[in-house]
C-alpha cells in the first residue's frame, strides 16, 4: 500500500485491499474515503467489499468515485463536508492517489 500524507488532516493511497483496512484504522486513521468507481480494473475490490471491512472495525465511510473533471467540480462540496465531519485523520484511496488529491485541493480552495 502506498499512501503519502498531504497535511495532517488527510492521507492519499494508490488501490487498497480488503486487507488492508484492518491496518489503516490502526494507524489512526477514523474515515476510509474511496474516490474511485468500481469495475475500473478487472481484480479492484468492490467498494461494497471495502466498506464492510472498514465499518466491521470502526471506520466511517464515504465513497465519492470521481472519472473526470465534471465529476471533481460536483464532488468538491461533498468532500469538504467529509472531511469537516470527520472525527479524525482521513485515508481516501483511488487507482493512484491522484484523484484524492485533486478533490482534496479543490474542496480547500
């Protein structure tokens, strides 16, 4: 799992596994954001599948799958509205992080 923290409220990732939820509530993280739709990849975990683990440990979830940039520019609100109601670190994840990073920088704009 590659992930790289871009302030002290977020952390961006590449894809994860259903296995890897169990380890990112216990690096403190308290809402599992997913940015990408499902079916992009053949072998990418459902978000259904993700979203089960995650609430299964204690995470919150959202899931705001973002294609393009129409996509970001409606998303941007809901994503500032998740963040702000978070009740800690947030981990969102997407193919590679880049439209995590995107919509993070457009909801703080």
């Amino acid at each position: 799992m590659q992930s790289r923290k871009l302030d002290d409220t977020i952390t961006v990732s590449h894809q994860i596994a259903v296995e890897d939820v169990k380890a990112i509530r216990d690096q403190g993280f308290t809402l599992l954001m997913c940015n990408r739709p499902d079916g992009e990849d053949p072998g990418q975990p459902d978000w259904e599948d993700v979203k089960s683990a995650a609430e299964a440990v204690g995470l919150k979830t959202a899931f705001l799958p973002m294609s393009t940039r129409e996509d970001a520019l409606a998303l941007k609100d809901a994503f500032r509205s998740e963040m702000e109601a978070a009740d800690g670190p947030v981990f969102a994840y997407c193919r590679t992080g880049t439209r995590c990073e995107i919509l993070w920088t457009l909801a703080m704009s």
